[in-house]
DNA sequence: GTCTATAGAGCGATAGAC
DNA sequence: GTCTATCGCTCTATAGAC
C-alpha cells in the first residue's frame, strides 16, 4: 500500500496504452480521442492497440475492468469498519464517507480515482448505452449494498425517498470530480472543489443533510404552473 | 407565451439546423457528431451549414446563444418574485426554485431545457476551455446574482461556504438532467428524476438542507489519512 | 510481438455552377 | 441561397513482413 507512484514510462506496452488512453478519454472524452493520439501520446505503435486490445471499444471496456474492483473493494473494506460509538461522527456519516471516498482519494495514485469518475461522466453523456452497460456491470452490486445500508439507519424513509437522496450523492460526485473549475471561476479562486480532502470534507456533511431531509411536502414549490404565482404586487 | 410548441419541420434552413445540432449534440457530445449527419437528420444540405455558420464551432455558439438570454431572464424574472410572506415557503427555498425552475422547465418546449443543459454538461467534459469561456460569458452574471441573494439571506455563513453549497447546487442540477437515468435502474424503476417537476419538487428542499447545514466540523472525516482508523476491533 | 503500409471510409471545409 | 463535386485530411482496422 505504500509503493511510490507509478510512471506511464515505466509501464510495459498494454499498461501504457491503458494508462494513456484513460488520461486522454477523462480529458477530452472518447470520440475525441483517436487511437492514433493515443499512440503518439503513448510512444506506442498504432497496431499495438488492436494487436493488445482488439478495438477502441474493447480498450475501453478494459480500463473500465481495470478502476472498478479496487474502487469498489475499498468502499466495501471501509463500509465493513462502520460502527456506533461514541468517539465517531454518526452511521449516516460514517457510511457516506465509505461510499465517496474511494472515488475521491486513490492510493498512491492521486489523480487516479478522479480521472476514473471523469471518465466514467463524460462517456455517459457521449455514449449512452455503453455507458450504461458499463457502470451497471460493475458498480449495480456495491450502490446497492450502499442504498440498504443507508435505509438500515433511516428507517423512517421509504425505499424511494433514499432512492431520491441516492440521487444526490451521485450527482455531488460526478459532478465535483468532473467539474471542478466551474465554482473556481465564479469564486474569484475562494474555493476549490479540486481539492478532494476538502471536497470530501464538505461533501459527507452536506450529502447526510440531504438525507436527513425531510421528504418535500406539496406546498413546497410556489413558482410552478401547476401553482401559479399569485400576480398582486407587495409595497 | 402559450404558442404551441415548434415542430423541426416548420422550421426555416438556419432554425431546423440549430434544433436538430442541439439535439444531437446533447445526445452525442460534441466530437461524437458530424455535421454531415445534422444534414442528414434536418433535411438540409452540407454546404448549408458552412453558409448560415461558417463552421462546426461557430454553430455551437449560436445554438449557446439562442438558448442562454431567455433562461436567464426568466430566472432572475422569478428571482424579483421572491418576498418574504407567511403563506409561502421561506425566502431560501423561493431564491433556490427561481434559479433551478428555469433550468429544468421550459415553456413551451418541454425538452428544450434539460436538453441544453445536457449539452452544456457534455460539451464541459469534452472541449473544457471552449466551454468553460462559453458558460462563463453567458452565466457568469447570473450565477454571481444569485450568490449574492443566497448570501443576504444565509448572514451565518462566508462566501466561501456560500460558494461550496453552490456547488453542490450546480451539481445537482447538472447530474439530474444529463444522468437520470442512472437512478432509474438502480431503483429497478421506483424513483425517477427525469420527471422534472418530480426531480424540482426534491432539489428545491434537498439543496436548502445543504444551504443550512453547518460549516463542516474538523472531525468530520474518520478515514482518511490524516485521521487513520482506529484499528481495534470491536466485539 | 512489433513494425510498415494501406485499405476503405468519413470528416470539415471550400469552389463554383445555377 | 442552394446545390454538386471535390480537396486534403484523419480515422479505425487489417494484412503481412520481420
């Protein structure tokens, strides 16, 4: 667990294919990347790809098999060490934290799990079905092992209020990790969601809030159609 | 405002490639289409484009124009709306339903909204300066209004804990309208936020839990790092 | 396993007739 | 303003020498 951090020069052919292609889809997304830019990027032959990997697809697919089962072990390894004490913050806390840390923070790899989740963000919306196959392959299991723990200490939500708050917890993820820059600009730099122990910091409170929540009652939204705004002006 | 909503086809040259671009831009990301297929899909002919746009870039910034004043107007249209009063909702969630409302609803044109945020969260992830120096022209304004609004009324809190809960606002508008479906088949089909008043009639409360919660504690966090777990077990 | 060469297709953009 | 034709380029994928 303490090995230095690994070079892209270091690395034998397939995992510097592998470790460049990821870099360049996370940044630019994958029909933006052709495989001749990875090769160029890479030091790497263009045949070498479909001689390692078969397709651009298939190279895909294997970067993906790649992040998930640590990422994923790591959530279970630490939703495993959650308990009620005294000296820790709550369980919602606790479990909240499990769930997003792996996907914020990799060991030995700082921009490791970033790039992933960016990865997985941009292919989602360029390649929808892909995308959806993907994620539902490899990450179904451990988000709804998260979902029961979480009904598990708010049993006073139905399953499709903490579906609802699941929701949110995804979108502070995504959209933290693949967007961090945009809060950067409108802040003038006073805040800077790139910075994952802050981020995380700020995402476990925020996210169990959210689940503390109250489900929305009907008079909730004034501005809606179905509830016109009454039009008499105040003062 | 209660013209009937726009069919492609009645659309003149310039009009039906912009509708047809912005769909399938906020379907396929930017690189992932040509604009020989917009041709395809319109109805129009290749040479068409490059004489009413001049070029592939050129049209995405119109399709950015076109959309951007009217969302914006509305919402700070809402945003004069808000006031204090007993029969309403507190002025928090009033400012929150002003900023999200517009951004997932739009008059006339049901998918008009979620779909060009659709293309906004894409076109961010695949070609990040030029988006980020889109977005920033045509929101900056607007969002830093409503910073401002957030702040006057949250007097506990610094900008810089106003600008982390808007973040987390920004997330959840971005993830709901281009991931939701996502949660749909985690759900198994119980919860869906591609149901926009459904999706606001949630945020509006969720993101005002998030405006409220407390300034993050400094034992917050129990796995990270910099706080490593207690190993002894328990039982 | 690594390379060169190339097939076969699609791309953005433009020229120029009408 | 609309069209056809085409330039010049890049792409994925493969064939076949070494």
């Amino acid at each position: 667990m303490a090995e230095p951090v690994t070079e892209i020069n270091d690395l034998q052919t397939p995992d510097r294919i592998l470790a460049t292609a990821e870099e360049m889809f996370a940044e630019q997304g994958y029909w933006g990347v052709s495989l001749r830019s990875i090769t160029r990027a890479s030091g790497v032959n263009i045949a070498a790809i479909h001689y390692h990997f078969g397709s651009k697809q298939e190279l895909l697919e294997r970067i993906f098999e790649k992040r998930c089962a640590p990422m994923n072990q790591e959530r279970l390894r630490l939703l495993a060490e959650c308990r009620e004490d005294a000296a820790r913050p709550p369980l919602l806390e606790q479990i909240l934290e499990a769930y997003l840390r792996p996907s914020l923070i990799w060991p030995n790899d700082p921009d490791g799990a970033p790039r992933f989740l960016r990865l997985r963000a941009v292919l989602s919306q360029e390649h929808e079905t892909l995308a959806a196959n993907l994620i539902s392959r490899h990450f179904n299991e451990v988000s709804r092992t998260f979902v029961r723990s979480l009904l598990a200490v708010l049993p006073e939500f139905s399953e499709e209020e903490v579906f609802w708050r699941f929701q949110f917890l995804l979108a502070a993820q995504y959209y933290t990790l693949s967007n961090p820059g945009r809060v950067v600009i409108l802040s003038d730099g006073k805040c800077d969601p790139s910075d994952s122990e802050a981020s995380l910091r700020h995402m476990v409170p925020f996210c169990a809030a959210v689940f503390r929540a109250p489900a929305p009652s009907s008079d909730a939204l004034i501005f809606g159609p179905s509830l016109p705004v009454p039009l008499a002006k105040v003062g």
